[in-house]
C-alpha cells in the first residue's frame, strides 16, 4: 500500500474513532451524569431514563458502538484491500 493511501486509511480510520468515542461520551457522562436529573422526568421500561442510562444504557451502547466500529472497519479494510 502506498504511503498516500496509508494515511488516507488512517485518516479515515481516526475520524470513525472520533465520532464514535463522541457519541459514547454523550451516553455515558453527559446523559448518565449531567442530563441526570432531566432524563429522570421520563420514564422507560419502568425506571428513570437517567438511572437507566447511567446504570443500563451506556453499557448497551458501548456495545453497539464495538460491532458498528467492526462493521466500519471490515468495509474500510475491504475499500483499500487490507482485508483478510
């Protein structure tokens, strides 16, 4: 691979890296922290949705983000041929 194409796919690599870290702060510190006590005002399967989020739902997210990080990293490895 060259060296042009090394760094597209990093760049490429480090901005999915970027958003999808950006999306798990959002769920896990501003909404299980700081959103707290305006998310509780809602309710969800029977439990505050900030109590949810900060016990249940940023665990579930966090495990969504893995296989979308897989799923995007497959299809980037496969656009500049270093897939297996």
């Amino acid at each position: 691979m060259s060296k042009e194409k090394m760094k597209a796919y990093w760049k490429e690599n480090l901005k999915y890296l970027a958003i999808l870290l950006s999306i798990w702060f959002l769920v896990s510190y501003v909404f299980g922290i700081f959103l707290v006590d305006q998310l509780n005002t809602i309710r969800f399967a029977g439990f505050k949705l900030g109590f949810w989020f900060a016990q249940q739902g940023s665990m579930y997210v966090f495990v969504i983000l893995i296989v979308v990080y897989v799923k995007l990293m497959n299809k980037l490895d496969k656009k500049y041929g270093v897939d297996e």
